[in-house]
C-alpha cells in the first residue's frame, strides 16, 4: 500500500512538472509570437528564445544525467530524427523563392548557403544572410545540433560540481551575460555574437543544467 502511494505521489509530481513547462514554453513562443508582430516588442523575442534554451539544458539534464553513460551518436540521432525531416521540408518549400540567386552570376556563393542551411551549419557563419537564409528560423536548430554535442560534457562536468560552487557558477553566467552583451554591443557582428553565435547561447544552455543541479539541492 505505501510503495502504492509513493508512485502515485511521483506520478502527481510528474504532471504538475509537466504542466509546468509547457506554461514556461507557452509564455516563451508568446513573446516570440509578439516580437514579430511588432518591433517594439522585439525584446520579449529575445526572452523567449532564452527561456527556450535554457529549458532544454534543464530537460537535457534531467533526462539523461541518470544515465551511466551516453551514447553521442545515439543522442545526436534522436536529435536529428525529431526535426531533420521537417527541417529538410521547409528547406525545399524556400528554394523556389530563390531560384533566380542559385542560377545567377554568384550562383556558387548561393549554393554553398544552401549547403551549409542543408547541414545545419549557417549559425556558425557571421553573416545575416547566412543564418538567416532560406527557412530563417532555422538557425534555431542549427544552434540545437551543437546543444546536442555537448551535453554529455555538460553532464559530466556539473556532476562534479559541489554545493557552493554551483551557486557561484551561476551567478558568474549570469553576469557574464551581461557583459558580453556590453562588450559586443557596438561591434558590427553584434547581432550574431549576441544572438546567433551557438557558443554564446551555449551558455544560456549550460545555466538550464546548472539550474536543475541547485533545484535538487534545495
């Protein structure tokens, strides 16, 4: 009868976790939704990304850190076999809105664009027509790809991580953020240092698993 209401109890706790992400992710695709509504709320798409971000360091940690160990390439397969196809979908859709660039005078420049949306590698390019090319959300899932590759690291490290010295992690991400932010603000690469860059917002994905680690704790 005990063992019968534990499991119930974890099972409550379950769905109240559960309901409470979607409602983090319903506020996020919100504020994503008003900042291309209107430029004046651009800030909220900003927060919104973020918010997602760090949700999936916190769901990559606390999915897999009870793992013993984990499998990259199993990881990364799971990973690409959740969007790839879509991804591929919309790739194809765009392509006949820019024919006439991939048949033109820099048709090559174009193709390599192509090439690199293809693979999910445009983040990793500081050019706006690059990360933004064709399916311009995209470079969502290019800096997700790399989240993926990292998340063993990620595990392994925090793991070891004691007591104060995650509250000091955090804290230091935090004011990181904040200086980067400053530092790179009159750079002509601002956008994509800030916003784009999947080592920048990798951070923002290490804090999601950091954060998780102190909730345990408390």
């Amino acid at each position: 009868m005990q063992c019968s209401n534990v499991i119930a109890l974890e099972r409550t706790e379950e769905k109240g976790f559960i309901k409470s992400i979607q409602g983090l992710r319903g506020y996020a695709i919100i504020f994503v939704f008003l900042s291309h509504c209107n430029q004046s709320f651009s800030c909220f798409g900003a927060l919104g990304v973020s918010i997602f971000i760090m949700l999936s360091g916190y769901l990559s940690m606390r999915k897999y850190s009870v793992k013993g160990s984990l499998e990259l390439f199993r990881l990364l397969k799971k990973r690409l076999k959740k969007f790839y196809p879509l991804h591929l979908i919309t790739l194809l859709l765009a392509i006949p809105f820019t024919w006439g660039d991939l048949l033109g005078a820099e048709a090559a420049k174009h193709w390599a664009v192509l090439a690199l949306n293809a693979l999910l590698l445009q983040s990793w390019i500081p050019i706006r027509n690059v990360y933004f090319s064709y399916n311009a959300v995209s470079w969502y899932l290019s800096i997700t790809i790399f989240f993926t590759l990292i998340t063993p690291l990620m595990i392994k490290f925090i793991q070891r991580l004691k007591g104060i010295t995650l509250y000091i992690l955090f804290g230091t991400g935090i004011l990181s953020q904040f200086i980067w932010c400053r530092l790179c603000i009159d750079s002509s690469y601002a956008h994509w240092l800030i916003y784009i860059c999947p080592v920048t917002r990798s951070l923002e994905f290490f804090m999601g698993g950091v954060y998780l680690s102190l909730e345990k704790r408390l």
